[in-house]
C-alpha cells in the first residue's frame, strides 16, 4: 500500500517534539497495523491512536491518504 500525507500532516508533524515526531512516523508507515477504528459516520476515514495523539486517514484504491496528525481533543472536533 501507498501512504501519502496531506500538507496539513505534514505540518502538524514537523511542529511536534523529537519522541512524539518518531513514534508517529512509525506508526504511519506500520499502517493498517495499530489501533485503528472506523470512523462513525464515514465510509473510508479512520483513525489511528498514538498515545495521545490521532492520525486521521483514509484509504482507497490501495492508497492511505494521512489527512492530519492531532491531539486527542482537537481530532474530533475538526471532522
């Protein structure tokens, strides 16, 4: 499978510290292993947890798309 950040990602990556930034990226290229759950209400948005950060994506035609990369209580409220 292809993976593929958005900008926005990418972004709110680069703005973490060290640690956070390392066990994000390895999460993401691990994908579609991890804690995943659908999202209620979508028919192709997950989201993976890491700690307490959630990375939203979406896969299709064998490519996930990362759509952002954000703290537990700004994920949901973006959707």
């Amino acid at each position: 499978m292809e993976i593929r950040l958005s900008k926005d990602a990418k972004k709110h990556i680069e703005a973490l510290d060290r640690i956070a930034k390392r066990r994000i990226k390895d999460a993401i290229y691990e994908l579609p292993a991890g804690d995943i759950k659908r999202l209620t209400g979508f028919k192709r948005d997950y989201r993976l947890r890491v700690g307490d950060y959630r990375v939203l994506f979406s896969i299709e035609n064998d490519v996930i798309t990362v759509k952002d990369v954000l703290p537990r209580g700004e994920a949901y409220k973006r959707l």
